[in-house]
C-alpha cells in the first residue's frame, strides 16, 4: 500500500488562514499533483488534521472538493484514496480538453486584444527562456517539473478572454489531471533496461526537441487568436492536444503492455 508523505506541505500550511479548507485542498491538491501522494494512497484524516494542526472538519471539506475533482475516491472498507487513472480515463481527459477548449479558444479569438497577445506569449517566451538553459538532464528535469504550471498558466490567459469562468475553472480540473497523469506516466522504457548514460542524453535531448515544438505550438495559437481566427487556433488545438495525445495513449498502452509482459523475479 502507497504511504503518505505531507511533511513538506504541511511545513506550508497557513494557521490562521481564514479559508482553512481552501487551503486544506490546494496544498493536498498539490501533494497528490507532484506525486507525494501516489495513486493508491489513503488519506488518513486523522493523520492529516495532526500534521496541518486544525481539526478533522476542514480536512474533511477539502477532500469533498478533491473528490469533486476527481482526484481521490471514497472506497469501501478503505476510506479517501488517492484515485489510480487509467489510459482509457486518460484518454477521455483528452477528448473532453479537445472539446472545450475548441470552445474556449474559439470565443476568446474573437474579442482577443494587442494586451491580451503580450500575456499569452509571454508566458512562451518565458518558457522557452527555461528550456534554453535546460542542456543537461537536471536542468531537464527541472523545467519538466515547472512544465504544468507554465502550461496551464499559457492556456489560462489564452482562454480567459473567452468571459466564462465555469468553463475555465472546468478546464483548469481536466488540465490538473492531464498534468498530473503525464507526469506519472509518460517515460516510456522497457523495464528490464536500466537506462545508460547515453540513453539519458538521447532522453533528454528528446524531450527537449518535444517541448521546443509544443512552444511553437502555444506561439501559433496566440498568432491565430491575435489574427481573429478562430478557425486556426483551433485547428492548432487540435493537434496540440489530438494529435499529440493519440500518441501518447499509444505509448502509454504500449508501456502497460510490456509492464504486463515483464516475468516476475
């Protein structure tokens, strides 16, 4: 069974924070996003009330939130879990990006400012600021761990001229799932191969090369909505997100395969 690790977001939690749950939830939230709280992991709310210091009422509330989210689950016998997504249910956070950010986009192109250009794209150029420095594997690392909060911040101003908050707060919950699931899952290797230096710089300057093209990508879309069109934005979009996602559900059931494949020692 998963343990749980929250010593660390715990030395972050604001006592006299008057949004005790919400801040409950987003350092939990982020706990489970960055992996210290695996899929599997039950949430004890004894253990988490003790370690942020307040009582088992907000603990309780912030799960309710999370739950909502879709990142943990009630199960019997068992209590709060930290939900296990599987490639089908990463396949539908695709499907449901693709189709409400097409929505998003299309809306926010049409009212899209000179201001509104200069945000969007400096979120790219800091990002590609990041990357230009990311020339050996720890550097790598690094901006693949700052990876999903650039990127959501990149669609966050690209949607927000759209004028619907529920929708981008709906999208923000698919894009924190995406991330988080990417994050979990997306080196690919055969697991009976330990990686050799060689193979890491050829991973490495993989990603990089990957990441390169996706900023392009984000700079294309903010052009298209910058232009008023729509209908290149999202036809952007829908590589960004179609395109590259059917290849990563291939590689990730190609990952599930050879896990099952791998003899037991």
């Amino acid at each position: 069974m998963a343990t749980m690790s929250l010593d660390a977001y715990a030395a972050n939690f604001p006592i006299s924070s008057p949004t005790m749950t919400s801040s409950v939830a987003r350092l939990l939230r982020q706990a489970i996003l960055d992996g210290a709280l695996p899929g599997g992991s039950v949430i004890r709310q004894d253990e988490v009330a003790r370690k942020f210091g307040v009582s088992r009422v907000p603990i309780r509330e912030a799960l309710l939130k999370l739950e909502g989210e879709g990142l943990v689950e009630t199960q019997p016998r068992k209590g709060v879990v930290v939900t296990v997504l599987s490639t089908d249910d990463f396949e539908e956070i695709l499907e449901m990006r693709f189709a409400l950010e097409s929505l998003a986009i299309e809306r926010a192109a049409s009212v899209f400012t000179a201001a509104h250009t200069q945000a969007a794209m400096a979120v790219v150029e800091q990002a590609r600021d990041i990357l230009l420095h990311s020339e050996n594997p720890d550097l790598a690392k690094e901006f693949d761990s700052r990876w999903g909060e650039l990127n959501w911040l990149f669609h966050r101003r690209l949607y927000e001229p759209a004028g619907r908050p529920r929708l981008l707060a709906t999208i923000e919950n698919l894009q924190q799932l995406f991330a988080r699931h990417l994050r979990m899952h997306i080196e690919v290797r055969d697991p009976q191969a330990e990686p050799t230096a060689g193979a890491l710089r050829e991973d490495t300057a993989a990603n990089l090369t990957e990441w390169a093209a996706v900023l392009d990508e984000h700079e294309q879309m903010v052009r298209a909505c910058s232009r008023h069109d729509a209908a290149g934005a999202v036809a952007v979009l829908k590589h960004h997100i179609s395109d590259h996602g059917t290849e990563l559900v291939r590689r990730l059931r190609e990952r599930s395969r050879l896990a099952i494949d791998v003899p037991r020692r």
